[in-house]
C-alpha cells in the first residue's frame, strides 16, 4: 500500500472554488470515479470523483475552504498495483515506501516526498458569545441564520435577537464553521453570554517548520491578539478535518452561495425541492421557487404581516409605538385565517326578552353572592347545544382538504380584551357545563388573561369560539375564523326593536348574532340552520335547562 493525494482538477479558469460539501470520511473506501468532494463556484457547482479505488485516509480541506486547480484535498491508500497504473504515464521522483503523492483529478499524477498542509494553517474552535448590544439584557433569539455545519464570513449575520425595541443580528466573529449552537429559539441572551462553538483557520498561531512530515503541534500558541476567547485547540488541519460532518448544511442540503441567494430573496429553502445530486437545492431551485411564488395570489402569500414603510413624517407629526408580542403574534394568525379560509358571515337576531327576565328576575335570587351571569353565559350554553346538533362546526379541515376531523370534544373558546390585546381562553369540557358554570369560568379566565396569568395551555384546543362585544354596542360585526376551527359567533349588543307579531308591532329585545365560518366545511344553508338554532334556544331558555 502507498499513500497518493488527490489535488483539484482543472477548473476551467476559474481561480477559487468552495467546497460546500465532504462526501467521504476517513476509514471509507472508495470506487474509481466515486464522487468524494462537491465545490462550488458564484456559477456552477461540480463533483470531483476519486481518481482511483482506495481507502481515504486524510481529508485536508473542510467544508468552507476555497480551493484551486492542484490544491491536495484528499490522501488516500492506494494498492501499489493501482498506482502502478496511475503514474504509468507520469514523470515523477523516486517514492519512498508509503509516502503519499499527489494525484490530479482525474489523470494528472505527481509525486511528492511528503504532504504538508499543515504548515500554516490550524484549525481550532472558538466559542461564540454575544458582542456588545447596547446594554440590552436578556435578549430574545428569534431566528438562527445559519445552521449548525454551515460556513459563514466575518461579519455575517450568525443568528436574530429582539428587544422590546430593536431587532439585531448577532455577527461571526470569524469566518468559519459553525460547529453547534447551545442556545435555542426563545432563549434569552445577554453581553458575553456563550451561544455556539464555530471552528476557524488560525494561520498566524502555529509555529511549524515547513515540509516535515512530522505529526501536527497541537500545543498550538494561542494568539493573544484575538479577542476571541480560544476555549481548546482541537487538532491542526491534517489531522482533524477527517471528523468535519460529511453534509454539514443542517436540514437543508444547499451550499453557501445558494444558501445567500436565499437570504437575499427571503426564500426559506427548507420549502424548496433541490435538483441537484442527491436532491441538492442548486441556484436554479431557488430561481423557480420564486417564479412560482410569483405566480401564486397575494393572499395565499401573504402569511406574514404585511404593514408599510413610508415616511409618514413627511406629512405630519407622528408617534411610532411598537407592538407587544401578543399583538404581533394575534396580527400574524388573523393574516393566517383570513387569508387562507374563504369565510362567510351569517347574521341573525334572537329575541331574548324572556331570557331578560329570567336572568335580571327569578334566576339573581338563585345565584350564590357574587355571582353574575351576563347574557354571553346563555349563548355559551346555546352554542354547545348547536354544535352538538351541527357537528360539522366542531371540525376542522385537514391539511390537503380531503378529510373533516370531526371532534367529539367541546372547548369553547372565549375572547377577551385585555390592556395588551385580544387572548382566548378556553373552557375546556363545554358539553358538562351549566349556564351558571359558564358565567363563572368565563368570568375567572377574563380575570386571568387581563392579570397575565392564563397558563399557554389555557388558550389551546378550542374547537370554537365566541367573541361579544355585545357589552360595548355596535349592531353587528364579522369576526374572523380561528383556524384551524371552522366557525365563530359574534355577538353585539342586544337593543329593543319593534316585532310584528302578526297583530302589532311588539317591542322586543334582539340579539344580535354574525357567524362566520369557513365555506368549504359549511355551506350557507347550514350556516343559516345553525344560528336559527341558537336564536330559537335563546328565545325559549326552557330547552337550555333540559
Ligand atoms: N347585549 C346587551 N348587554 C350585554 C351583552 C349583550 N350582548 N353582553 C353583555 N352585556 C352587558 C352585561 O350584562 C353587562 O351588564 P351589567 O354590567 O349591567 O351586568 C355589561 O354588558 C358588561 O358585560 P361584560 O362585557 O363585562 O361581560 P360579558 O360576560 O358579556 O363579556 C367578555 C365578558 C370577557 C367577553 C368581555 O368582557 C370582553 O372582553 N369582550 C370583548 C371581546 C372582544 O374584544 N371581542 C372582539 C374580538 S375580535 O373578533
């Protein structure tokens, strides 16, 4: 057995290339032609295959290097009879047993006394810790903009904080190999604090004689100019790259070039199907992945918060006031409902004079002190008995429309306002509760959310939702779908109105109901069935204490 290096074959002129990608590790052993590094250029990306069969025993370039025509990338133990065959044609020194030669892909052959690749460059980790922000503590991280394996320049945006007031990015400190994070999403963060490891080239700090074939230093001097602190000197180039990941562009096979074409279209490459060798995502993935975007309607688009940035200074004075997370989040989902669910508003009246009296009359003598119970606690009750008539509005629709999930569980949910914006908190088990139960946990959930204490849990699994606004005025309005939820009931406040009886007009108390709900699951016949139902429980509160 000796030792051959693999170098890079021509490129055609162009001068530097990227390896975005290692497909070989140490130990493996390899077939003539099989691909073992991918590159890629600002135009093209290109395989380079294995020169011949052997077994790799260094890799000496790591994802992120740039390379060029003859740059040694890979050593790899060739049987003698193999390079026999491969230098055949070639003039080359004498080789000293077991000494690796170059090897040009995929016919030059050059021999070489000994590989040195070493000798100016060292590989060693860093921890990442956040820089100066501007005395911000406890930071939120929003958004990673690189993915553990990925390579990133100095200076790039390595991940997102956000303050209550500003929004920033998190720099490399280094170009380089992100190795890992050890923070997460929703993660505080503050000055100094360590967030991730990343492997950088310290060509400065090895003091090695060139053209040894000795084993690397790895007491590496560790440069006291950086600023960075140097946590552990892991191995030098020759010896370590082997244990670079083979992929290392995290859950989306793209190299840096394509992976900054994204960020500078904002396409989320995780939607995007690659075409390249082994389903990578190449440019021209990128490129058809708008061009769809582009065709698809605003609205599908659209899942974000779409706002404006003009100078509306230039007009008059303003104030710009940010908005909390609830508000943004609310805003983010409203987007979301309204733009994906085609909704329809139904609207009725329910006479509710008779519910009137009995709840400002005999029903206060039977209530415990301290309890109240509004009209909303009544249309509570009504709604659990209508969905239970009206299945399909306790649904929603699964993700490639062919299937209703019907649930055979009642959680209602129930908006509130509160002094940071609109919560929904759910009265889980609805079918077991009275009228009575709904007035107080609908009460104690309203008190919770305007005291911040509702726990997240308290506003999930709702199955449909009631808004009233029937405590402020107003005639009627459209609320918007919640989805995944398939309906809503708006409720405004009930006024006196003239009702023909058949005789005479008659002065009755009208409820005002809007049901929204989304037009796939429900047609508006049933719409129509389902709030005649509500009005007809409402007018006759008898059926509701059955
Ligand atoms: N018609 C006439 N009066 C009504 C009424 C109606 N539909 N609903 C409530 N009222 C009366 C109540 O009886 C109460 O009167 P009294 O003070 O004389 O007893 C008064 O209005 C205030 O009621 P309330 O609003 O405090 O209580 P509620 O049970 O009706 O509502 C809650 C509770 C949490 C739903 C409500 O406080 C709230 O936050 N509403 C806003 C919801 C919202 O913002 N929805 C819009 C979402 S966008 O789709």
């Amino acid at each position: 057995m000796s030792q051959t290096q693999v170098t890079v074959p021509d490129l055609g002129g162009i001068d530097e290339v990227e390896v975005i990608e290692i497909t070989i590790k140490v130990g493996d052993t390899v077939e003539e032609e099989q691909e073992i590094l991918v590159l890629e250029s600002d135009k093209a990306t290109m395989e380079v295959p294995a020169p011949m069969a052997g077994k790799v025993a260094e890799i000496l370039v790591a994802v992120g290097d740039k390379v060029s025509s003859g740059t040694p990338v890979v050593v790899m133990e060739v049987s003698e009879k193999t390079t026999e065959q491969q230098v055949e044609a070639v003039q080359a020194e004498p080789e000293k047993a077991d000494a690796p030669k170059e090897v040009g892909v995929p016919n030059t052959v050059e021999a070489s006394e000994s590989i040195d690749a070493s000798e100016t460059e060292t590989e060693i980790e860093i921890e990442i810790k956040v820089p100066d922000i501007g005395g911000a503590n406890a930071v939120e991280i929003i958004e990673f903009s690189v993915q553990p394996g990925e390579a990133i320049d100095a200076e790039e945006s390595l991940l997102v904080l956000e303050s209550d007031k500003a929004t920033m990015e998190v720099p490399s400190p280094e170009s380089g190999i992100v190795i890992s994070f050890s923070v997460s999403i929703g993660d505080k963060v503050s000055e100094g604090d360590v967030i991730g490891q990343m492997r950088v080239t310290q060509s400065q700090v090895i003091d090695k004689p060139a053209a040894e074939n000795k084993p690397p230093d790895t007491s590496v001097a560790i440069n006291p100019q950086n600023d960075q602190v140097l946590t552990s000197v892991l191995r030098s180039s020759t010896q370590g790259l082997a244990e670079v990941p083979i992929v290392t562009s995290g859950k989306v096979h793209a190299g840096p070039a394509v992976r900054q074409l994204a960020r500078e279209l904002g396409v989320d490459l995780v939607q995007v199907t690659g075409s390249g060798p082994r389903s990578r995502i190449i440019k021209e993935d990128v490129q058809k992945f708008v061009k769809i975007k582009l065709k698809q309607p605003a609205a599908a688009q659209s899942m974000g918060v779409v706002g404006s940035d003009e100078d509306f200074s230039k007009f008059g004075p303003i104030e710009k006031l940010p908005l909390n997370k609830i508000k943004q989040v609310t805003a983010k989902n409203l987007v979301k409902s309204w733009s994906t669910i085609p909704q329809v508003t139904q609207f009725d009246e329910a006479d509710i004079t008779e519910l009137e009296k009995y709840r400002k009359g005999s029903m206060v003598s039977m209530l415990d002190e301290g309890v109240k119970v509004s009209p909303l606690a009544f249309v509570l009750k009504a709604c659990v008995m209508a969905l239970q008539k009206f299945p399909q509005f306790n649904s929603s629709l699964n993700l490639d429309g062919t299937a209703l999930v019907i649930k055979q569980y009642y959680n209602l949910g129930v908006a509130v306002e509160t002094p940071d914006g609109l919560l929904v908190p759910v009265i889980k088990h609805s079918d077991s509760k009275s009228i009575v139960d709904f007035a107080k946990e609908s009460a104690e959930l309203a008190a919770k959310a305007r005291n911040k204490k509702l726990p997240i849990d308290g506003m999930m699994g709702g199955t449909f939702t009631v808004s009233s606004l029937g405590g402020i005025g107003g005639t009627a309005f459209t609320p918007i779908v919640a989805a995944p939820q398939v309906a809503i009931l708006g409720v405004s406040k009930a006024t006196y109105k003239p009702v023909w009886n058949g005789l005479e007009f008659e002065p009755r108390l009208m409820l005002p109901l809007s049901l929204s709900y989304d037009h796939r699951v429900v047609d508006g016949a049933e719409a129509a069935r389902f709030a005649r139902y509500l009005c007809q429980l409402l007018s006759d509160t008898r059926h509701m204490l059955l």
